[in-house]
C-alpha cells in the first residue's frame, strides 16, 4: 500500500474535474470530515479553525500531524480508496440538487 498522498495530488494525477475545496465539502456535508477549532498558539486568543477526516472518513486517508507545536492535522488520502471517495462527493452533490429541485 502507497503512502497517503495530499488531495490535491490525487486531483492532479487523475484529471479530476473537482477541486479539493469542493470535495472536503461535500465530505464534511457527508459527514466524512469535520471542522476542528482551536485556539491560536501565538497567545492572541484567536480561534482558527481546520478540516479533518472523521473517524468513518479515515477509510479514505489519515489526519497526519501538521509541523510545529500546533494540533492542526493534514487530511492524507489513499489511493486505493480515491474512486470511493468520488463517489461519495457525487452522491452528496446529487442530494443536494435534488434537494435544490424540490424548492423550486
């Protein structure tokens, strides 16, 4: 098994037609991913905020532990698993167009 690779590298080796924001989207609509919030480590009091895969998200990558003191993660995805992860962003935007159809 490869060593899990940055979203955008899947996105470029395969030609994907969405982008990286678009897919941890509809992840974290899905409920694959989760916004995670923290306080800044500079002491200024600010809330920052990153994604992160969930526990059911981690059967397409790993939270890897960002450089540095902080707590941020970088999502890590696996290529094995990538056509299974477009599917999954396919099925949630279909929802939400059927949901968008059914309001107008």
């Amino acid at each position: 098994m490869s060593a899990p690779k940055p979203l955008k590298a899947l996105i470029s080796k395969y030609d994907v037609s969405f982008d990286a924001s678009t897919i941890m989207n509809a992840l974290l609509k899905a409920g694959y991913a989760e916004t995670f919030e923290y306080l800044s480590s500079t002491g200024s009091g600010e809330l920052k905020s990153f994604r992160k895969l969930t526990v059911e998200g981690e059967r397409f990558g790993v939270n890897k532990k960002s450089f540095g003191p902080s707590v941020k993660t970088d999502a890590r995805f696996f290529e094995s698993s990538f056509p299974e992860l477009l599917s999954v962003v396919v099925k949630q935007l279909n929802k939400e167009v059927t949901e968008i159809k059914s309001l107008i």
